[in-house]
C-alpha cells in the first residue's frame, strides 16, 4: 500500500511501514531494506515535494525484489508521484 501527501519540501521524504504481523526482525528489516533500495534506485523519477509512506503487507515478505519493485512502480504510477 502507498500513500502520497503534497509537502512543502523541495526533495521528497518516504517512510516505510512494516508491522510485526510481516514476521521477525529479521524478515521486516529486508522488506524494509528493498523498499528502500527501490526508492533510492527511482529517486530521480520522483516529484519534488512528495511524503511518501509504504506499508508492507504480509506477502511483501515472501515477494522478490523484481515483485516488490514492479508493485511498487505499479503503486506510484496509480499515486502520479513519478515525473512522466
């Protein structure tokens, strides 16, 4: 799930959500290592100006990094926060 808020900032800001429902420690801290990753691999494709929060859902933990970028994508598109 991706929500998207208009800021007032010039560069973007993301936070990333990843409940204890996902698994351990250790399972939530790689989701959340990939999403970050898939963020900082498209920063340059998001607007300015954007708060962007992600929330890993259960099936992010068995999801491949392809899988989860190419939601994530999908996500942003639908949000419009990527620069066309």
């Amino acid at each position: 799930m991706l929500s998207a808020v208009a800021g007032e900032d010039k560069g973007f800001r993301a936070g990333f959500i990843t409940s204890r429902a996902i698994g351990r420690a250790v399972v939530r801290n790689r989701v959340r290592r990939r999403l970050r990753e898939i963020v900082r691999k498209h920063q340059n494709e998001i607007l300015d100006g954007v708060w962007i929060v992600t929330i890993a859902r259960m099936s992010a933990a068995k999801a491949s990094y392809a899988e989860l970028e190419a939601e994530w994508l999908r996500l942003a598109g639908r949000a419009s926060i990527l620069a066309a």
